[in-house]
C-alpha cells in the first residue's frame, strides 16, 4: 500500500467509527488518504478525528472558502489510486446505482476511472430489501468491488449479515488487489458451482437445494488471487463479472462432466464445489408425463462422478480440492473421500451445523488436506469462507 492514493468515502452509518481505524491502518501502511464525508456522516464522526488521522483536510462541500476556491471533484477522482466507501449506506448506494450526484462524494466517484471499493453496512433487512440487492448487483455489473458486510449483532439488536467488514478485512483486499505479484498468477483453475438438473420429460427434473453461492465465491477469490478460472456452473440464478472469469453454464451431470473433461488436461487447480446428482432417470419422457391414479415408478441410474474419474487422470502437479456434505461420521467420512477422489484438500461442512449448507449465505467448514491436517473455522459468510479455502490452496500449492 505504500505510495498509494486513497480516498475514504464515509457516509451516515453508526459503522462510521470504523472508519477512523481503516484511516489509521492506512496510513500505516504508507498510503496517501483523503477523506470525504457526507453531512450525514457527521453525525457519527467527527471531521477533526478523520483530519488528524489522515494528516489532510477532511472534505465534504464542492465550495471550500468564503473566496470562491472549490474542492475539484474532477481533479480528485483522477487523482485516486482507488476509492474505498466505508461504510457505504442504503441510501448512498441507492444514489451510487442511479448515478445521482448531490454531494461531494458522489460526484467524485462518478468523475473516477480508478478501482472502487464499497463496504455496505447496515441493518439485515436493508440489506435484504430487493431495491438494495438490486442496487449492489448493478453497482456490481459496473465493475465496483464488493466488501462483504460480516455476520453478528447490529446496532438495531438483531443478529444477521449487515455489520460493515472490519477495518484489517478492507485493507487486506486492498492490499490483495494492490499486490505486484498475485499468488496464483499465470495459473488456471477449474470451478463447478451449483446444482444439477436430471430431466424426467420436458418439463421436469431432479435436482437439489445448491444455489451456487459457494462455488461462485470461490471462482471469484481465485480470480482476485490472480488465477485465470473457469466456473462450470449448473441452473443458477447467480451472475458474475470478472476478467478473469469464463462461465460456462451446463443443465445435468453429463452436461458438467463433459464440460469439465475437456479443459482438466490443461488446469492447475480444480475445485469440486458443485452438488452434482448421484443419480439420474434411465429414460427422459418425449411429452409430459400424464399424472394417473396409479404410483409412478422411476428406474435411476448412476452419474458421473465427476472428481473420482477426473482424479484418476490427474497429474502430479495438478491440485484439487473436494467437498464433503456429511450428517455422520463427518470427519471419518471426508477423509475417506480424500483417499477416493485423490483430492489434495477437502472442505467439509454439514447441514446439522445452524446455517451452514445449501441456500445460506453462510458457512461452517473444516478443512482436512491429505497429510491429515485438520483445521476448523467458526461461522462466516461465504465469500469469507471462499477466502479461506483460498489461502489454504496457496499455502499448500502455490
């Protein structure tokens, strides 16, 4: 971070204390910051704590002196290495998505070609309001980056996701996306994410409960720790923008087999994140099947087990990394997978741990590599947990 310009976006969030931490941290680091504060910021923070912390004049109004001189909201976004808004509120995200311009802030990032960071904080059901999610995957489509806001108590009392990410969480992304040589840079990874879908005629199928958070984090970390990845994903309603990030979408077992056999000879790294059918029906139905007064019986068959048979042609300079979904035995079991699949990691979680599995933004899991190293770690949000898995790939392979 040393040398590069920041500047801190800070807008009316109760998270605002927060910010005189990230400035402090920043600073320490050798980064130039300027600080911007909304009117509504105010209120939490005072200006002079942000001045002192930061060594320059905090700023908040496009008019600087009673002479006329203005705060060059042009000359400050080209100035920026990257601006970072934390904490970002509902209410300036909304006005981000829209491309309103009614305070300094906002006119700055509009002015910016930069990088821009948004740590949104606020309460669990602002944050899950459909305008808001809509507003953060627009900001998303723009190219902004996202700190995922952490899991606990809010200032309203509830527990949930919406308390904005720690100070050393941001400025270990920053330093991440900073870094000269990303650690998996020049390396290739292999992600499947999501369920699949085994047709029973043409209107219906088999399938599971896998929304495809977890594989799509995952594919995301990989790309911000500067490999090349290609997400297999099966029916999802996920997106995601990244250069570094090819998606191709598959429907049923085979579909992802065949996707994933094609590209393994060429991969480093694979990741088996996606919840792909065991079984699927031996015939699929030309027209939809009539419902009767008589039971209907279904003969399934065997898939593809797509780790097991691309770990029998994987190479020794090849890594790859397993999930182990388990109610019993749990550790017992995933270990055996490692020694089936010829896995070099294996990530285990289990339904019985309260919001862990399929569906939840969260995660619970424990990693167990191959040596039989053991490591757990408490509940996080998933992009949290795909950092981890992340890091433990690097510490182990890179």
């Amino acid at each position: 971070m040393k040398g590069r310009k920041i500047i801190l976006g800070i807008t009316g969030s109760i998270a605002a204390y927060k910010a005189a931490i990230l400035t402090r941290l920043l600073v320490k680091e050798g980064a130039e910051v300027k600080v911007i504060m909304t009117e509504s910021a105010k209120d939490f923070i005072t200006p002079l704590t942000l001045s002192t912390l930061s060594k320059n004049p905090v700023l908040s109004q496009f008019v600087k002196n009673e002479a006329g001189e203005w705060n060059n909201h042009v000359a400050l976004g080209l100035w920026a290495d990257a601006i970072v808004i934390a904490p970002a509120s509902a209410n300036t995200l909304a006005k981000m998505a829209h491309g309103e311009c009614d305070n300094l802030l906002l006119a700055v990032y509009l002015s910016s070609r930069c990088p821009v960071f948004i740590a949104p904080a606020m309460d669990l059901d602002m944050l899950q309001h459909p305008s808001t999610k809509r507003n953060l995957q627009t900001l998303k489509e723009y190219g902004n980056h996202q700190i995922t806001p952490g899991h606990g108590e809010l200032a309203s009392g509830l527990i949930g996701t919406g308390r904005m990410a720690e100070p050393e969480e941001i400025m270990e992304q920053l330093a991440l996306f900073f870094s000269e040589k990303k650690k998996l840079s020049g390396k290739h990874a292999l992600v499947t994410a999501g369920p699949t879908h085994e047709a029973l005629d043409p209107v219906r199928f088999i399938g599971n409960n896998s929304s495809g958070k977890m594989g799509f984090a995952i594919a995301e970390a990989l790309a911000h720790s500067g490999a090349k990845v290609t997400l297999i994903t099966g029916p999802t309603h996920l997106t995601l923008s990244h250069p570094e990030i090819e998606i191709k979408n598959v429907t049923s077992a085979a579909d992802m087999f065949e996707a994933s056999q094609a590209i393994f000879h060429g991969i480093d790294i694979a990741v088996f994140a996606a919840a792909v059918a065991d079984y699927r029906p031996a015939t699929i139905a030309d027209q939809k099947i009539k419902k009767s007064d008589t039971d209907l019986t279904l003969q399934l068959v065997k898939t593809h087990d797509i780790a097991t048979e691309l770990g029998g042609q994987k190479r020794k300079d090849q890594f790859t990394v397993g999930f182990a979904l388990e109610t019993e035995n749990e550790v017992q079991n995933a270990k055996k997978k490692i020694a089936a699949k010829n896995f070099d990691l294996i990530v285990l979680n289990s339904p019985n741990d309260t919001g862990a599995g399929f569906g939840h933004d969260t995660n619970k899991i424990t990693l167990i590599d191959k040596k039989g190293e053991i490591v757990e770690f408490s509940l996080k949000n998933k992009k949290d947990v795909a950092s981890d898995i992340v890091n433990a790939i690097v510490q182990r392979y890179a």
